[in-house]
C-alpha cells in the first residue's frame, strides 16, 4: 500500500502567507506555465527536473509545500519525496484554485 499524500488548501496557503509565515513553496510546472504567472513567494523547480534539482528543494527551510496547476503532479511529486524522507505538503486544486495574486515573467 502506497502512503498517501498530505494536502493543504490553497486558502490555508493564501491565509498563511498573508501573515507572514515563510512558506517553503515550490511550483512543480513547466518553464512556460512557471512564467504565465506563479505565486511570488513560490521557488521553480519542474517536475521533470525534479530528481537533479533536489539542492534547490531547501528542506533545512521546512515543511515543502508544492503546487502544480491542478494538483496532479504536485501530488507525485509529493509522494516521492514523502517516500525518500523529506516532509512535504500537496496544495490540492493548484493554480487554479489559487484565490491569491500572481506575478508573470521569470
């Protein structure tokens, strides 16, 4: 049986960054979805760069929440890491449930 992976909202995200807890975002997407628009505080790090980006996931930073535009490969994404040991959150719903602002761009 494979381990099931942990979820926040992405209202709970919103409302924690709203009061100035540093998330350990990272946005699990592609390159031209990461710059049609992202949440601000989020770090990119693609899915399919993944595995050879692992330094880049901070988990020294805490618990990594990742977020997808659905929620589908942030969901893998979080299931591989909670396997190999890191501690990390899916945002269910993605980007777009995102009820927050984005930025565009790199």
């Amino acid at each position: 049986m494979g381990a099931v992976s942990k979820v926040q909202t992405t209202e709970e995200l919103l409302k924690r960054l709203e009061q100035g807890e540093a998330i350990n975002l990272v946005d699990v997407r592609e390159d031209e979805e990461w710059e049609d628009g992202h949440i601000a505080e989020a770090r990119h790090v693609a899915l399919s760069r993944l595995q050879e980006s692992m330094d880049e996931l901070r988990p020294e930073d805490g618990t990594i929440w990742l977020i997808c535009r659905s929620g589908a490969r942030s969901g893998r994404a979080c299931d591989y890491l909670n396997a190999i040991g890191y501690d990390a959150v899916n945002v269910e719903g993605g980007m777009l449930s995102w009820p927050g602002e984005i930025v565009t761009g790199r």
